[in-house]
C-alpha cells in the first residue's frame, strides 16, 4: 500500500507545505511509498513534488491518497474521481469576505472552497481536521467518519543558531513584539499595529513591532498597513517580508512578546513555536486559537486596543507573571510532538484500511 | 455576574492558566490607564481616534468597468432602436368617419366660398405638398446621419470613459508602486544596516 497527498498549493515555508513534507518524511521513515501532488509549487520544492495531473499513473484502489482541503481549486475534482481511498485533511478556509476589498480572485476561491467541501460530503472514507474547531465544522457539514490530526509541530529546526547579522542588527536593547504569519486581511495586522503605537507612545518607548511575513498578492492591503503607519507617525513598525527559514528562527529569538490579533485561524502554528521558545503570547481568541493555546498564554476575550497594550507592557515588566504565562505555556507544548502526529495519522490509516501489513508494521515501530 | 451578563467593557480582557490572577491585572491595567489620562499624556481623542481608525485601501482597478453603456443608456438593450415615422399620419378610426361627415354635409358652401380662389389655393395646396415631399426626402436621407451620429456620440462617451478609467488605473498603479518603492527602500535601509553589521564582524573578526 501506498500513501500520496494532494494540495493545491505548496509554498515555501507555508504551514499546509510543511505539514504534507513532515507527514511524507514520517511514512517513508516508516518503509511506507508516500508522494506529494499539487497544483502549484514553488521552484525550489521542483525536485520533491509532483504535478497531481501525472496522478494516474500512481492511482490504484488499494492507495490511500490525503488531500489536504483548504481552497477552492481544479484539484479537488480530479481528487473526487480517484479509485483510490480517499482521506481529507481540512486546514480550514478562511471565509471570503475578509478578501473582497483587496483580493477578488482569492476571495472567489475561498468561497468556492466552501461550495466544494459541501460537495465531498459523503465522498471521502476519512475527513480529519487538524484541529478540534476544524472537526467540529466538518461534522456539522455532515462529514462521517471524522477525527484529528494535530499539525505536524517539528521544533528541531529551532535548534539551529541564529543569523548573527539579524543578531547585530535587532538585538539593541529594543523591545521587540513580533508577529509572524501572511500579511493578510483576516490576520487583522492594523489591529497589531495599533495595539504596538499604543504601547509604544505610552509604556514603552523603546520598542519596535517585526511583522515577519509573505505580503506578496497583497500589496494593496499591504499599501493600506503602510498608510495607517504614516498617519500614526511611528517608525517603529517594520515589516520584513517572506524571509528564509533560518532568519524566522532569529526574529523568533529576537522576540520579547508574541501579538497575534487574527480574526481567523483554522491553527496558527507561531503560537505552538512561541511556546517552544519561551516566548510570551498575547493571542485573540479567534477560530482554533483557544484549542491551540490549551489555556497557555495570554487568551483575548475581546479587543481593546489600549488595554491589551497595557496587558502587554504588564507581562513585559512583570518578571514574576511572565514567568507564570512562560510556564503555562510550557505545560501546553509538552503535548505537541511530531511523533505523535505521526502515531495518531497511522491509527487513522490503520482504521481506515483494515489490517495492512506496511501499516501495522509502521504503527509497530512507532510505538 | 457571568461574563455573558455583562458589557464588553466589564467582561474580563483575557483569560490565563488559573495560577494567574486575571482580576489583580485588570485593576492594575485599569489604574495605569487612568493614571496617563489623568495626568493629560493620554486623551480620549486620541484614543478613540486610533481605534476608530479605518484601513484605506486602493480600489482594485478589476472593479472598475470598461463600458458604461448601461449606466448612460439604461434600458437599451431592451428596446432597440427604432426609425422615426416621417409620414403625415391621418386621423383615422372614429375621428375620420365623423369628420368625413361633416366635411360631405358642409362641401357645397365650401365651394362656393372658395371659387373666387380656387385656383390659387389649388396652386398653393400643390407647391405645398411638393415642398413637403422635398423636405421629407431631405430627412429621410438625414435619418442615417442622425443615427450615425448618435453612435459616435455613444463611442465620444465611451472613449471618455475609458480614458477617466485608465487614469485612474494609472494613479492606483502609481500609489501600489509608492508602496513597493517603501518596501525597497525599507529593505535598502535593512541591507545598508546588514552590510554594516558584517563589516564590523568582519573587522572584530581580522
């Protein structure tokens, strides 16, 4: 038996991508055939994945194919026609009107998207989502069998050292707040923005927000964050753009305080890292956040912008309450590990198939 | 009270593990505030005028419509164009018949009234009718001008149109490269501000 995903899209550095990697590595470590399909990827992954036209010549009814579902796209259809076992991992789709000022083709396919799940209703032998919020939605879709996968958290890559340059360069004394992710309308950056001047005139004038993030497709948003910049009159807001994996590690390392103000998240994965690092989170509670701070960090119930401001500056001066946010949140990452994501997905696979030898000998060897 | 029960404003902040005493921090966070609003660092104008800020973004030039055809000339599509009727149109129906009447009834005095002149109107009735036949041939033939005309009114309008539309596409293409000629120079800057750092490890390191 064979284990293949099908994404639409595979992006560098982009939390679907790494995931589909992280699961093909933990099934082929396991003596398990796996294979990565998408739509679009991006040229530095050309060696590793797969254009899903070429499919046919891998499908055969015994395979298990994992789509990961997260966007309205041509690949769903050709999903929907495999032979194949069919698994569907929902990363959630972030509901369209976030992108109708600034996105019209985007914003087509995420309501698409939503039109497209309904229509697997039924189709699919396992429908996962990687977070509890995303399983709820699924069975109210009328999804059956469902379960969850818990993203693929690999931590390793933050043992690297870090870009001294990136060091040299932020690590003046500056309090640093950052904010990692796209710069996209549902991440409510202006939020972030303006929760940062406020901190900035009025606790802590020595401090800077790294905004550390792909923005490209989004200029006009981007054009917007900057303008509300130039009319607040702070220069203290720096957006890095996409950067290697290796300087995300760094501004990670740089950071004091984790601000997240999305409006939408199907898992947001910097918090589970922030964790990792020590790093304290101020996080909104929107979507699947609260399922994935598990009661760690600072958990927004609503936005005020001068208070959590206020909040911020709090955990930041206060060494003793930082520690306690620093240790709730360290109680919450002990439970994200790669090995058991991996344990979990091959009890799906298990489950799914029956008795397969490949299968059982790979749950063996994992347990 | 539960949090359901009260305002936004009253309904805790945030929520942490439970070692961590949220109420304590909201007292504090509250205080702080007050304290700045007191001593005039921090105005309620200015906060409010922050909060209330709204992002302005671009309009995309995808929305803006090439052809506006249907805004100047509603309706068109649904009742197209139809040739003027230049011909004398006569009463007709019950109007004709009674007036046929009357006309039969009163023709003899009419006769008589008119013979001095008869010949004269007759003259006069016939030039009439050739200047009228004249005239409306003139315009019958000026009926394809007309409309001609009338198209490349709606083409002046269109080509209007299309030129207030590339302008605007050229001023938002103009604002988004604003934005990417900040990015560059906020990228230069870190860049210049790279190149030194590695200069100077480069020197520590020599």
């Amino acid at each position: 038996m064979k284990v293949h995903q099908f994404l639409t899209s595979y992006s560098y550095g982009d939390a679907i991508g790494n995931e589909a990697l992280e699961i093909r590595n933990y099934l082929r470590d396991r003596g398990i055939e796996s294979e990565i399909f998408s739509l679009f990827y991006h040229p530095r992954y050309a060696g590793q994945i797969i254009n899903y036209k070429e499919y046919a010549k891998y499908s055969a009814a015994e395979n298990v194919v994992i789509f990961h579902f997260s966007i309205g796209s041509p690949v769903t259809k050709t999903f929907l026609r495999l032979p194949d076992r069919k698994v569907m991992i929902y990363h959630n789709i972030t509901p369209h009107h976030f992108f109708l000022d600034y996105h019209r083709v985007l914003a087509k396919d995420c309501f698409k998207g939503r039109v497209e799940l309904k229509n697997l209703v039924g189709k699919v032998d396992l429908a996962l989502g990687d977070s509890r919020y995303n399983e709820s939605e699924l069975r109210e879709l009328g999804f059956a069998p469902t379960g969850v996968l818990p993203l693929v958290m690999d931590f390793t890559k933050f043992s690297r050292p870090m870009v001294p340059v990136i060091k040299d360069i932020f690590a003046d004394g500056r309090t640093n707040i950052l904010y990692v992710g796209r710069i996209i309308p549902n991440k409510r950056i202006e939020d972030v923005i303006r929760v940062f001047h406020f901190y900035q005139r009025h606790f802590n004038a020595n401090s800077r927000l790294l905004l550390v993030g792909e923005y490209r497709g989004f200029e006009r948003y981007l054009s917007a964050l900057q303008k509300m910049v130039a009319r607040l009159e702070n220069p203290h807001v720096h957006f890095t753009g996409h950067v290697p994996e290796d300087e995300l590690i760094s501004y990670f390392r740089l950071a004091h305080l984790y601000l997240h103000m999305s409006e939408h998240e199907g898992f947001c994965a910097p918090v589970p890292e922030s964790f990792h690092l020590d790093i304290p989170v101020v996080a909104f509670a929107a979507g699947a956040v609260p399922e994935t701070m598990q009661g760690g960090g600072l958990l927004l119930q609503r936005k005020s912008l001068l208070e959590t401001a206020a909040l911020c500056d709090r955990v930041l001066r206060d060494k003793s309450l930082r520690e306690q946010v620093l240790e709730s949140q360290r109680r919450v990452i002990r439970g994200y590990h790669r090995d058991r994501t991996g344990r979990i997905l091959i009890r799906h696979l298990q489950d799914l198939t029956g008795n397969d030898e490949a299968l059982n000998a790979a749950g063996d060897s994992s347990s | 009270m539960t949090d359901e029960a009260k305002t936004p404003q009253e309904a805790s902040l945030f929520t942490a593990a439970e070692d961590i005493d949220v109420r304590e921090i909201m007292a504090d966070i509250q205080r702080r505030i007050q304290e700045k609003k007191a001593s005039g660092v921090l105005r309620q104008v200015e906060i409010d005028e922050i909060e209330e800020m709204e992002l302005q973004p671009l309009p995309d030039f995808l929305e803006i419509p090439n052809v506006y055809e249907n805004h100047l000339y509603p309706g068109q599509d649904e009742k197209p164009f139809e040739p003027f009727h230049l011909e004398p149109e006569l009463e007709g129906g019950a109007a004709k018949k009674v007036l046929g009447v009357f006309r039969r009834l009163l023709m003899p005095i009419m006769r008589f009234m008119l013979r001095p002149f008869r010949t004269d109107l007759q003259n006069l009735v016939v030039e009439l009718h050739n200047t009228n036949r004249q005239d409306l041939h003139h315009l019958k033939s000026l009926v394809p001008v007309v409309q001609q005309s009338k198209e490349y009114v709606k083409l002046l309008h269109n080509t209007i149109n299309n030129m207030i539309v590339e302008a605007s596409k050229l001023k938002i293409e103009e604002e988004l490269l604003k934005t990417k000629i900040k990015v560059l120079e906020d990228k230069a800057a870190f860049l210049e501000e790279r190149q030194r750092a590695v200069e100077k490890k480069l020197h520590d390191g020599s």
